[in-house]
C-alpha cells in the first residue's frame, strides 16, 4: 500500500488538516427526507453547498428556491445553501433578473426524462438562448446534466458522449457564460471540458472517482445517473481530479432514496430508483478513492504529492461560484477505522443506504 503519510502529507499524530469542503451538486429533497440529510452534511466536511432544484414539482420561481433555503437553513443553519432554479419553459429573462438579485446562482438544465425528477425537462435548448442570453449578462451559472435521453442509438453508456456537441454548441453561442458540465463520467467529457474556455468547467463526483459499469450492473445501490463508465474513463476522472486544473472540483451529486426505493420497491416490482448517496462522508470518499487508485496502479503517488487535494474538494469550486474561501478546519484520520453505516431518521421511518456500506473510511472532525 502507498504511504499515506507521502500522499497526503498527514502529521505525525496521523491527521490531515483541510479547509472545509464544499460540495458543489447536491440533493437535499423535501419534507422528512430532506430532515434526516441535511444534518449529515458537516459529517463529510462541508460547509457550503450547491443545491439541485429537482423537487417535486421543481424549483421554477426565485420565491421557491428562497423558501426551500429557509428550510434547509431552519434544520442546519451551519451550512451554507447556494441555490439554484431549475431550467423550464416558466424562466424567462425577467426571472433571470430576478434571480440575480435574490442571490440565485444559477440555473440547472436536465434533459427531459433523463433522471430523478427531469420529467419537466429541456426538450429544445434553442428555444431558451433568450434566457442564456441573459444569464451570460446576470453572470449566473448554467448548470448542465451532461446526458441525452435514450432513444434510437443512444443508451445510458453513450448518453453523455452524445450530449458533448451541445456543451460546445452552448459555449460557442454565449462564449461568456458560466457553465459546468455536472458529474463527468468519461474520459470525453474531461477533453471536452478542457477543449472550451475558462468559462466551462466540470465537477466530479465521489463515486465516479471508485466505480466502473461491473460495480453497479450487479448492485442496485450504485445504481447512478450518469452510470459509472469504464476503467479507462475512470482513470481519467481521477487524472482530471488531481490535475490540479480549476476546471475541475468535486461535486458529490449526493441523491438520497428510501432504501425500499433502491430496492425496486415494497414489492421489488418497481424500476431501482437512480442515485447514490454520499453526503455523510464526502471529504472521506475522495481520499479513500485517490488512495485506492494510487494502491492499484492508477494514480502515480508522486502525482499526488505535487498537488493539494483541497483544491479539488473546495478552493478551485469557491472561486468559480464566486465565494469566498472557507476559513473553517477539519481533521481527517489516516487510518480507516469507522464503518460505513446506513443512515437512519431519528423516527426510524426512514433508511436511506450509504455509498460503500459496510466498508471501513477514516473518521473526519471539526477544529
């Protein structure tokens, strides 16, 4: 195994120090589910947040998206929520404008149909260029589900290979927009993303860093939308991950499910709902996950020691939405020595299943 002291530079007394993470693609749902999640958060390391829109119905109004941070901030009020709209025929340039001075960050586009609660999604991208237009003058990001919906020759292994010529389409037309590709699964969408300007960026998440397509074919509970690619996409999201590249930060795309949902249903008749939740250990997942590759040959470990893993998990993301960097510390054993446990709500009426469940990740504390 490589030396953990020479990956991460951990003290002596076996702790890495980090500014606190920020985890820029979150679901944080509503109502009972939302409770029990949002008070996970700062176990994984983060202090600020990006959220997805995605509720039902969805977030399509600037009094929405602020009644849904009172919410949040009303169970955790030590995290910060940025807040998001999500991309629909009812936003117009006037709610564009109007967002911008509510302090929304931006707006997220979903394919129609192409995941959880993207059934009210983008058909046609040209019929919204006014509102690009005019979110390229307000500054707000465009966030973008990197997938086409499957249909003729497009499955969930090529979606996000086929939705690359609209990223540069979009980039080409509105050269000054903000816009992340969300969680890139491909060595494609890594090339993509460096091909455009400054402007483009991508965000990586916590289990695409570990999975490849055998890892979910055969587990429901990894099921995600994207799916996890091959190895050799996979490698190149760790390459981009420690890079050292601001076009590159993490976003977990935690999406919590009740575990009966993961599992088919009561009856295990239904379709596994899609999505892996990572949010308790955030900060711990994209440790274990460059320390794993580096133990199977993926990652070089001198790689590792030229760059600081904190711009990955906060600095380079602050800076792009434009936040201030976190003056809050964590500490992050060396050693593996909790297990991975399910989370359970306070009632017990709800269990929501955790990435790599069983497993063993460090422990993570707040100085």
């Amino acid at each position: 195994m490589a030396s953990q002291q020479e990956l991460f530079n951990f003290s002596d007394v076996g702790f890495l120090t980090l500014p606190a993470t920020f985890d820029a693609h979150v679901h944080l749902r509503d109502g009972a589910m939302m409770r029990a999640v949002v008070t996970t958060i700062r176990m994984g390391g983060v202090d600020t947040v990006y959220v997805m829109p995605n509720l039902v119905p969805p977030i399509t109004t600037v009094k929405q998206a602020l009644d849904y941070q009172n919410r949040l901030q009303e169970v955790a009020p030590n995290v910060k929520y940025l807040m998001s709209l999500y991309l629909h025929e009812s936003i117009t340039p006037e709610v564009i404008k109007e967002a911008k001075r509510a302090g929304i960050r931006g707006v997220k586009s979903y394919p129609a149909g192409v995941t959880t609660n993207s059934s009210s999604g983008v058909v046609d991208y040209a019929s919204f260029y006014p509102v690009f237009a005019e979110m390229e003058r307000q500054d707000l990001v465009l966030n973008l589900h990197g997938e086409m919906p499957s249909g003729k020759d497009i499955t969930i292994l090529n979606a996000e290979a086929k939705f690359l010529p609209t990223l540069f389409e979009l980039h080409a037309r509105f050269p000054s927009l903000r816009i992340v590709l969300e969680h890139c699964t491909t060595a494609a969408a890594i090339e993509a993303v460096k091909a455009c300007g400054p402007k483009v960026v991508g965000t990586i998440t916590t289990h695409h860093l570990s999975l490849i397509v055998d890892d979910f074919a055969g587990d429901s509970y990894n099921y995600c939308k994207p799916v996890p690619k091959t190895p050799e996409d996979r490698k190149a999201l760790l390459s981009a991950a420690v890079s050292g590249s601001h076009k590159f930060f993490l976003g977990t795309d935690s999406a919590p499910h009740p575990a009966t949902a993961k599992r088919g249903g009561a009856d295990g008749y239904a379709k596994h709902a899609a999505g892996v939740f990572s949010q308790p250990n955030a900060t711990q997942y994209v440790l274990d996950a460059l320390e794993t590759a580096v133990d199977k040959g993926l990652l070089d470990a001198a790689q590792l020691k030229k760059i600081d893993v904190a711009d990955f998990l906060g600095r380079f993301g602050r800076a792009f939405y434009r936040e201030p960097q976190s003056k809050h510390r964590i500490r992050v054993s060396k050693e593996r020595t909790e297990r991975l446990l399910n989370m359970v709500s306070d009632d017990g009426d709800i269990e929501v299943v955790v990435f790599r469940r069983g497993e063993m990740t460090r422990t993570l504390e707040w100085l």
